[in-house]
C-alpha cells in the first residue's frame, strides 16, 4: 500500500497549504499520516472570546488549537495525526527575532537530529513512499516551517539506513502563474492580501511554472478543505481572504495544490510542463 507522509509546522498549516491533497488520498484509501512539529501557541486569536488565550495572557492557546486541528482532520477524513516527538515536545518559535525564538522549548532550538529521530521512527511505523513538507525558506520564511524542512530532510536521510526513506520528497509551492491570477482576482477588492503587490517578482513566494512538479487536482474535496480551514478558527477568521479567494474561485483555488518535487524520479505528467497530476506517479505499488 502506498503512503504518504506530511510534515507541518502548526496546526492550520496542513489544511491551508496540503488539505485537497491530504482529502484526496484519504478518500482513496491511501494511509495519509500527518505530522505536526508545535502546537501553535504564539499564533493569534481571532476568536474575541477565546482572547485570554493568548500567549501573553493564559497561554493556552496550544490546546486550543489541538482541538481545532482535531476537528480539521476529520473534515479531511485523515485518522492519522501525530505531534513530533508527543503534543507539547516543542514550542511554536513564532515570527524571526520574537522572544518567543528563544524560548528553552521552541522548535527553532531544536536538536536537528534529535527530532529527525522522532520523526524516523514514525517513518519505520508507517514506511511512507512520499514525504511532503516545505521547502528551504518553509515557503516564506517562518523559523518553524525552515525547522520543518530541515528536520524533514534530514529524517528522510536518516531513515535511509532502515530502509524505509520516502521514495519521492515535495515541497509545497505555488506557480507564479497562480500569483498573478490572484493578484489580478483581488485588484481592487477590500480585503486584498496583494495590496501593495503590482508583480509576482515583489513577493518572496512564488515558483517558476517550470519547476513546479506536480498539480493535485482534486475537485470533489474542495468543500472538504474549506470545511478544515474553518475548523481553524483562532487562526483564520471567517472575513478572511483566504475565505474570499475561495469563494471567489471555488475548486479552482482551493482544491487544486502545486509541489516542487525535491528527491526521487519524475513520473509522467501532462501540459506544458509536464506536471505529474499523482504524487505517486512512476512509483511500482509495494
């Protein structure tokens, strides 16, 4: 049986950035095993009521947000959801140069190899043939999500001496062609996220169309991430445009998602650039 493995830095992430993908081969019966590194406590609380959890107040948030996750991942229809080395081992760093990085616990202190350790030995549980996670900037530059590849990537070499290393690595991605179709979208709009953006160049995301690898298509799961992403509600508020991008779009945006492929061979693909449309593409059942 196939298996795939995601590696993610908070709870929301996943549904954001992998949620279509993660329904899609949930529904196909494939084993979706997710893997997030920190419960997410230095996030921000767009729930008024929920306020007194915030870090600077109770700093509750973290179990929170375990239950948003909960709930996200029952949407998705994904039963296997693990915290790296057990709920609570490492601590959201928050944004580059906070206090919060140098918290004792943060994930962005974190022994490399201790927790790509951790993270092997899920690898020997389950012995998935794809792993996805970020790529080296953790797409725009989060110390937790770099921690998150970094550590990824070294478990995936670790993991080699057992013989149960991922046989294909992607990291998440977004095709400059999309960016400048949602720059377009939004133009003028009041909750536009691209406000000050006039080309995709200006961002510090975005990837060539001709190096992106893959492009999961998955229609039918589009409300089911939408549904994850609202489970998230201390992190996503229901005005949020990443709400309004979706409406907008409909399972045009939020049901298909793009991967650079980082280790392991091309399969076939289609289009212009030869985008696989399975991340198991060219991999022999096991």
């Amino acid at each position: 049986m196939h298996g795939i493995l995601l590696v993610h830095a908070h709870p929301d992430d996943e549904s954001i950035s992998t949620g279509a993908t993660m329904a899609h081969y949930a529904a196909a019966g494939v084993d979706v095993t997710l893997v997030t590194c920190t419960l997410g406590e230095e996030g921000e609380v767009h729930v008024p009521e929920l306020a007194g959890l915030a870090p600077e107040a109770a700093d509750q948030l973290g179990g929170y947000r375990l239950t948003e996750l909960r709930e996200a991942c029952a949407a998705l229809g994904v039963t296997d959801q693990r915290f790296l080395g057990g709920a609570g081992r490492y601590r959201d760093s928050g944004m580059m140069g906070t206090a919060a990085n140098e918290h004792p616990r943060c994930f962005w202190r974190a022994d490399l190899d201790e927790a790509a350790g951790a993270l092997v030995e899920v690898m020997r549980e389950v012995r998935p043939r794809v792993l996805v996670t970020y790529d080296p900037n953790g797409f725009y530059g989060h110390p937790d999500h770099i921690q998150a590849h970094r550590v990824a990537m070294r478990a995936a070499e670790l993991a080699v001496a057992d013989g149960v290393a991922p046989a294909k690595i992607y990291w998440t991605a977004v095709p400059r062609s999309v960016l400048a179709a949602g720059i377009e979208q939004f133009a003028g709009a009041g909750d536009n996220p691209f406000a000050e953006v006039s080309s995709v160049e200006e961002l510090p995301f975005g990837t060539p169309d001709e190096e992106v690898a893959a492009r999961v298509a998955a229609p039918a799961h589009g409300e089911a991430k939408a549904a994850a992403m609202r489970a998230h509600a201390t992190q996503i508020p229901a005005g949020s445009w990443l709400h309004t991008l979706a409406g907008s779009w409909g399972d045009d945006f939020r049901a298909v998602e793009h991967y650079v492929l980082a280790s392991g061979a091309r399969g076939p693909g289609n289009g212009p650039y030869g985008w696989e449309d399975d991340l198991f593409a060219g991999l022999a059942p096991r």
